[in-house]
C-alpha cells in the first residue's frame, strides 16, 4: 500500500466530530461478508484477500452448508474445498489454509476459534488484518483492520497519515475516541469503499467533506 501525499493529522474536535457524524447515520455498522459462527467467519475473511466480499459470498454458500464447522472442513478435503472457492482469486493457496487452520482448530483449540490475536495469527492464512476482523467482529474487541480501503481513508482525510498499514492502525487506535472504537473499522471501510474510492472519491456526497484534509474536493459530476 502506498500511502497518499502527506497530510497533516486531524486535531482531535475533528476526530471526534468525523466519528459522531459515523454513528448518527448508521449507529450499528456491519460488515458485508457472509457467516454463521466464528468459524465460518474466519474462513470467510481468509478468503477474501485480494477478492470482493460479493464474490467471496457467493462462494462460501455452499461451501459453508456443507462444513460450518472445522471437522467437517477437514473431512471435506483440500480438493473439495479447492473445487467450492476456484471462484476466487487465488483460490489454491486459500483452499490449503482453510484446510490446514481447521486441522490446527481442532489440534489446538478443540475445534473453536481463538480470542487472541497471537493465536490467530499462528493459523495458516492469518495475518495481523484477518486477526483484526475476527477479534473486532465476533468477540467484539476494539481493533482496527486497515485494508486498502481503511488505510486510503486514514491518509486522505488526515484522520492516521501514516507510511505503513501498521502505523495508520496504530495512529486510529490512539486517534479515534473510546465510544466509537468498537465500530471505528467498518465505518472507515465502508467509508472507503463506497464514498472515498480509490480513483476519484465522491467528495460531493461525502458525509464528513467539511473536515477532511483532501483536496481538491472532487465536484459533482456534469449531467447530475
């Protein structure tokens, strides 16, 4: 990830003023990819490295109805596994982690998912971002994933300028206020992925344009 031209941070009344705006419009963001339990979710977010969590969807559906669980996971088998998600990028390498992280569930933790990050990133497949997820999400620790989005979002606005994906998680982590922290990391993916986008954000429907540090603002486009 490269990060965009350096900006200077957000004083803190902005900070806090960008994160109540968040949660005035949606008090209870989700994220978009599809479980059932925090197995399932693991495996999802292994998965979708480098894939849209649409495509990672319509993927795990029958994948899921057919191993919900690690044990039936394993008892699919690598080539079955592989056969369900070639739909997805890379789908060879993520179908072996998915076989062989359901193989360590079970060895290690009798078949459920780990509430620590050094745990989880003992797993085949899981990094420092996937671990985030899971942690955030299921057991609903306050941590940040910064994807490509988060850490576009983090660097434009000035909310966690920062060089590496670290440094901006490590920035919002100090940044963000304590009560909006648990759902800090989907409003700024959402955010990013929807509003803020990579080639040209829409600034002119941007919910929090009037304290972002990015410009020049993009207008609204002719004819609309």
């Amino acid at each position: 990830m490269a990060a965009a031209k350096k900006v200077k941070a957000l004083p803190k009344a902005d900070v806090e003023a960008i994160f109540a705006r968040f949660h005035d419009i949606e008090p209870e963001p989700r994220g978009e990819l599809d479980y059932v339990n925090a197995f399932t979710l693991l495996v999802a977010v292994v998965l979708s490295a480098q894939a849209t969590d649409a495509g990672v969807n319509k993927a795990t559906r029958r994948l899921f109805e057919l191993a919900p669980s690690p044990a039936a996971m394993v008892a699919l088998g690598v080539e079955q596994i592989t056969e369900l998600v070639k739909t997805i990028g890379l789908y060879r390498g993520k179908a072996k982690n998915v076989f062989a992280l359901s193989r360590l569930l079970l060895d290690r933790h009798g078949g459920e998912v780990p509430d620590t990050r050094e745990a989880l990133e003992a797993l085949p497949g899981v990094g420092r971002k996937t671990a985030n997820v899971v942690l955030n999400i299921w057991f609903r620790q306050p941590t940040i994933a910064v994807d490509t989005h988060l850490f576009r979002v983090g660097n434009r606005t000035g909310l966690a300028p920062g060089k590496t994906p670290l440094e901006v998680e490590q920035k919002l982590l100090k940044a963000v206020p304590p009560q909006y922290m648990l759902h800090a990391h989907h409003w700024l993916i959402l955010h990013g992925r929807y509003v803020c986008k990579a080639r040209k954000p829409e600034c002119w429907r941007c919910e929090i344009r009037e304290w972002c540090r990015f410009e020049p603002k993009t207008p609204l486009p002719k004819g609309t």
